[in-house]
C-alpha cells in the first residue's frame, strides 16, 4: 500500500469519526427531548425495559466485525451518556447557586457594600440590655469607622428562665442609638408575624442558627424587601444552609448574607466548632456573600482574633463579632464577648494583619 493510499485510509476514518460526532449528538438531542417529555409525564428517566430491547437490536442486526457484547458494551456507555445530559437537564439550578448566577451578589446595608471585596464587620452587644449599653457601643464603633452594629432584642436562649431580651422595646433602642450615631443595625427576628413591624426598625434582619430551618420564618423573610443574614444551623449541612437560603430567594428577596456560625461536634473545647472551609465552599457553590461569626463559634475570647484572621484570610466577606462595655454583668454571653478596649485591639490588629498581607 502507497503512503497515499494509506493517508486516505486515515482520511475515511476521520470523516466516520465526525459522522459518529454528529450521530451520538444527534442522539443526544433527542434524548433530551425524551427527557423533557418523561419529567413532565412524571415517569423515571432511567428505563431498563427499553434500554434492554435496544440492546436486542443491536444484537439482531450486528453483522459484524464486532462481537456483540463489544458492541453492546460502547452502546450501554452511550446510553448512560444520554441518561446524564437528562439529568442535568433536569436538576434545577437552585437560584443561590453560581450556576445560575456566576457574579457576586453584593448587598448594600446604607451604602455599606456586603461582598464588594473588603473585609466588613458586624459588632455589637450580645442582647440590648438598655440604651445606655447599646450607645457606649456604637460610640466604639463609630470610633473605628465601622458602619454595622448588630444587638438581639429577641433572644433564643436554651432555658425559658434566661433573658428573653427586651423584644420590641430592644428594636425601638437599637433604631434609636443607630440614627444617632449614623450605624446600620441588624437584630434577630423569631416570629414570622413580628417581620413587619421590625423592618420599620432594622436594616438588616437575622435569622439565627436556631430558626435556620423554620421554613415559615424563612418564607416571610422572602416576602419582605429587607437585607437578611441568615445563620447556619447548630447541626446543619452546607446543602441544607443553602437550601435554606433558597427558601428566602424563592420568594423574591434575594438579598442575603450567609453567616458561618460553627456547628456542633464532639469537640467541647470551643462552645461550637468553627467549620471554616464552608466559607470557601458556600462561596463556591452560591454567589451569595459569607460572614464568619466568631463569638458563637468558638464561644471563647482569647479565639476570636485568630479566628476572625483566618475567616478573613479564607476569603469571609465579613466577621460578626460581640462587644459589651462590661461583659462581667453581661445577660447573655458573658464569657466571650469583647470589652471596648478588647474590641479596640482586635479591630487594630486585624487591619494591621490586613495590611501586611
Ligand atoms: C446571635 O447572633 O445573637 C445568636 C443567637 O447567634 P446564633 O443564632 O448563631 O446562635
Ligand atoms: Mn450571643
């Protein structure tokens, strides 16, 4: 044979190549359609009754030179092929997800812009005790130009005998303190029917590591034109924080912050145990912007700055963190939060380790 002829050989072959390009695409297409159908029928994509008696064709008409079961083997792999692009097809892209949106969400809290790339932080008390706490704090905060002040005026406490916080009165302090200071709140709702009077209060709505999965509490969060930052659950999945994200974009309110907030364990060296890749992943997996609480996760003060370090450094968009002016008397998470001094300190050294890298 001429190295023409051979050429042509190889020429033949690359035309039978596109050929079967064209023919297992062709395939595709109509498979795809199938799918379409069977979802709507409701019916299951994989059917091995038909999967079979295409087989038998195959095995009817072979002349030849493959053995059948070769054949049968390239075939089965098409088969699967066809069944994974229906599937795709039909697993919906959740709305949180970057699949559907591939850019960043940034969510905008009085001009302060939750996901533009900067490190923000959320501080404040653990519960609203009174206005004169509440003030001293936002004076520190305003001290460092900071612009978000967190406070809990309904609080989910493990024992029915604990500080409840002072609920509405609560709201009406940190809307108060706020405006006097120029400061953006966000406080924790726990009732889907006390959303509407706190979005007259509040610029940011929390939905705390407690409610992560009361799907009624999410729902009306999605039906109201405010920012929320949702926490993770105690025991909860990153699936299900995020499923539980999409119960509020499922509504329309599409301005959301998801807050790591450590998960439990057996680990009862920290009060929780910070899971800090979530933030990459959820990063990953939504376009949602991520804070990393790191008074509730570790539950312990001399861990909050490095903590919040290492949040900062795994790419948090931002940090919640407690300060009361005299945590010894605190009423609720007296252990782990900040003094101002304290708080002072830790807002220096992470913008000098900030600075450094
Ligand atoms: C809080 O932030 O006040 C709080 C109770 O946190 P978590 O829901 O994460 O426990
Ligand atoms: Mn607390």
């Amino acid at each position: 044979m001429s190295n023409a002829e051979f050429e042509a050989l190889r020429g033949q072959l690359d035309d039978i190549n596109l050929k079967l390009l064209d023919l297992i695409n062709e395939r595709g297409k109509l498979v795809k359609e199938i799918g379409k159908v069977k979802e709507k029928q409701g019916v299951h994509r994989f059917d091995p009754v038909r999967e079979r008696s295409m087989l038998d064709l195959i095995l009817d008409k072979n002349e030849g030179p493959f053995e059948t079961s070769t054949l049968q083997h390239l075939f089965k792999e098409i088969f699967k092929a066809g069944l994974e692009l229906q599937e795709d097809d039909n697993r919906k892209a959740l709305l949180v997800s970057r699949k559907k949106k591939p850019e960043d969400t940034i969510v905008d809290i009085k001009g302060e812009k939750i996901g533009d790339g900067h490190t923000h932080f959320v501080v404040g008390p653990c519960a609203v005790e009174s206005y004169e706490q509440v003030s001293q704090v936002a004076e520190a905060i305003k001290n460092k130009g900071l612009k978000l002040m967190r406070g809990g005026a309904f609080k989910p406490r493990s024992s029915p005998y604990d500080f409840q916080g002072l609920g509405l009165e609560g709201l009406k302090i940190l809307k108060r303190v706020a405006d006097e200071h120029d400061l953006a709140v966000i406080s924790e709702i726990v009732t889907p029917s006390d959303l509407e009077q706190a979005v007259e209060y509040l610029d940011v709505i929390q939905i705390g590591a407690r409610n992560m999965q009361n799907f009624e509490l999410l729902k009306a969060a999605g039906s109201i034109d405010k920012p929320i930052l949702l926490k993770r659950g105690l025991s909860a999945t990153i699936s299900e924080f995020i499923n539980a994200a999409e119960y509020i974009m499922s509504r329309g309110n599409g301005n959301i912050i998801l807050c790591e907030r450590g998960i439990r364990t057996y680990e009862t060296a920290t009060r929780n145990t910070l899971d800090i890749s979530a933030v990459p992943i959820l990063k990953q997996e939504t376009h949602l912007p991520v804070m990393v609480d790191v008074t509730h996760s570790t539950g312990r003060r001399d861990l909050l700055l490095p903590t919040a370090k290492a949040g900062i450094a795994i790419g948090a968009d931002g940090i919640m963190a407690e300060v009361h002016p005299d945590p010894a008397v605190a009423l609720s998470d007296s252990a782990q939060q900040m003094d101002i001094p304290t708080f002072n300190d830790f807002i220096d050294q992470l913008r000098s380790s900030m600075v450094k890298a």
